[in-house]
C-alpha cells in the first residue's frame, strides 16, 4: 500500500515537472507585463546596465517574469541577438522595430517607445471592457427575457388571439429585422472571403478605409514607419540603404512593402511622392520633410518628432471612439426593448378592439 502511494507521489511530481518545463518554453506574457518588461530595461540600459545585467536584475526583483526572461537569456546564449531572442514572445511589427534598434538605432528610446504602446494599447483595452460591461450585463438580462417571451408569453398571446392573424406592423418588424440580420451576414461572409483573397498590401489599403477604426489604424501605420525611419536617418543611413535593408524581412510586413516600393521607386528613377500619396498608411507630410533639403540627422529628428504627434493623434481618436460605445449600445438596447414593447402591446389592442 505504501509503495502504491509512493509510486502515485512520484508520478504526480514527474508530471508536474514535465508541465513546467513544457510551460517555461512556451511561456508567454500579457501586454501589460510586457510593457512594464520593456520600460524597466529601458530605465536600466539608461542608467549604464548592459542587456544581460538588466535581464538579470529584472529578474532578481519581478519573479513573474523569471521564466520569461530565462528563455530570453537561454537563446541569447545560443548566439541570438536580443531581439531576435524575443521574436517568439512580440508581434512581428514590434520585432522588426527592436530588430532594427539593436543593429541600427537607438535601443534604449525604441525599447522605451515600445513599453508606452503596449502601456497605452492595455489601458485603452482595460477602459473598452468597463465600458462595455454594463452593456453586456444588461444585452444578457434582455436575452433572458427574450427567451422567456417567445417560450411563454407570445403563444399564450397567441392562443388568445385565436385564429386572428399577425398585425400588419409585426410582421412588417419581423420581415424587416429578419431581412437585415440576413444582409449582414452575406455582407460579412462577402466581406471575410474578399479579405482572404487579398494580399497583404491590399489588406493594410482596405483596413485604412474602414469606416471609425480606419483612422485609428493610418495613425499608427504612419507612427510606426515615421519612427523607425527617423530612428535610423539619425544613425546616417540613407533611405535606400534602409529600404534595402528591410528587403531582408518577412514578405509580410509594413516594412517590406514599404521598403519595396520605395526601392522600386528609386530604381527605375520615379518619384517618390506619388507612392507617398498613393497609400494611406504613409503620412503625407513625409513629402515635405524629404523634399526640405535637410541633411539625414535633421530630417531623423523631425521624423521623431512628428512620428510622436502621430501617437498622441492615435491615442486622442481611439479616446474618441471608446466615448461612442456605450451610447451606441444603449440604443440598440432601446430599440429592442420599443420592438418587444410593440410585440406584446399592439396584438393585445387588437384583440381589445375586436371586442368592443
């Protein structure tokens, strides 16, 4: 008996090794602690700490992160870099923008950078789910008694009506609801097959026009490349040494289809502004910082500068439209609430006036 519980103890351990291992190289970490990773070894590497002393050090102090930072540590061991260390655990967009910081740019400002992004994009998301909380608790209450209407309410109704037809107005809502939850879902199946055949290109065009968030996203676009070519024209870089040197990454990146077109462009002697101005994700103004006749530093500045007006127009229209959701919410709930009043109200009238 003792040998089986002994036996049992060491193989719940085993297992319970085995999955902390899985987990320790698999493991993976919220925006937010992300983001508090990203401005702590900012700090550090500010303060004189080279890469592995302020991996080490966060270790030490945040032991949530110790697994985290142990695979990082173990591939940098490996011979990775540190951002390449770190491509399994980012988005492609924000390893591309440590990737180049590392080899071309200013480490420290990027990491930086990145850390108030993913500060910013957590509490915008923190703010959107307590805004839609109430809403939901109260769609989820509506759908309740929704349920309850159609089991036990309307064939009571119409039992008592007889064998009196629908209102006209009732089964004018009803067709007319039922006609346009179909159109929008042909819309969407439509719209879903259309987005698979596109390209990425075409993808990053067609999310820039859409109507509310469109915006939101050209902001961010315009942030992200405004960033990063300012960062490495400041390291004295000319634009068609870093658009070669994003010819080196996925096929599916803003930077590879930036830099493609862009070389493309210089190769065959065309101008540049009629490719600015053909996409929406590039920042028009860049045009005019081009054609200003600065030398590399200044115009890299200025593009820091503006890719920082970029952020701040990105944070103020996704407040924007956080303001709009719970009223919007709030009037569907209204409406469904006007047409479930009418559902209930109009076939008792009816039946009222067919008695008197």
């Amino acid at each position: 008996m003792n040998g089986q519980k002994l036996f049992s103890r060491l193989w719940k351990m085993e297992k319970l090794r085995r999955i902390l291992h899985v987990n320790t190289n698999k493991v993976k970490f919220n925006h937010q602690q992300q983001a508090d990773f990203f401005l702590l070894l900012a700090d550090l590497l500010s303060v004189g700490f080279s890469v592995k002393e302020a991996l080490g050090f966060i270790k030490a102090v945040n032991p949530k992160l110790g697994p985290w930072i142990a695979s990082i540590d173990k591939r940098m061991q490996k011979g990775a870099s540190f951002a390449q260390s770190l491509q399994s655990e980012v988005k492609d967009d924000l390893f591309y923008q440590l990737l180049l910081a590392e080899k071309h740019g200013n480490l420290t400002k990027t990491l930086s950078e990145v850390g108030k992004i993913l500060t910013a994009r957590e509490q915008q998301r923190k703010k959107l789910f307590s805004l839609l909380q109430y809403p939901l608790i109260l769609l989820g209450m509506l759908g309740v008694v929704i349920c309850g209407l159609i089991l036990f309410v309307f064939p009571e109704l119409k039992v008592w009506q007889g064998e009196r037809q629908t209102l006209p107005l009732i089964h004018m809502i009803t067709l007319g609801a039922t006609y346009l939850f179909t159109v929008i879902f042909i819309s969407a199946v439509f719209q879903g097959l259309r987005w698979h055949q596109m390209n990425k290109e075409q993808r990053l065009i067609k999310i820039c026009t859409i109507p509310m968030i469109g915006k939101c996203y050209c902001y961010y676009f315009q942030y992200y490349l405004t960033s990063i070519l300012g960062s490495m024209l400041q390291q004295g870089l000319s634009l068609a040494e870093i658009c070669e040197i994003t010819q080196s990454f996925d096929r599916k990146s803003i930077l590879y289809i930036f830099g493609n077109k862009i070389m493309t462009t210089i190769q065959h002697d065309g101008d540049i502004s009629k490719v600015v101005a053909t996409y929406s994700f590039l920042p028009n103004e860049l045009i005019v910082f081009m054609n200003k006749g600065a030398t590399r530093e200044n115009m890299g500045r200025d593009l820091i500068v503006f890719a920082n007006l970029k952020f701040k127009a990105l944070t103020t229209a996704i407040e924007h439209l956080l303001i709009f959701v719970q009223p919007v919410i709030f009037s569907i709930i209204a409406i469904i609430i006007v047409i479930l009043y009418l559902s209930i109200l109009l076939p008792i009238y009816h039946s009222f006036q067919g008695v008197y």
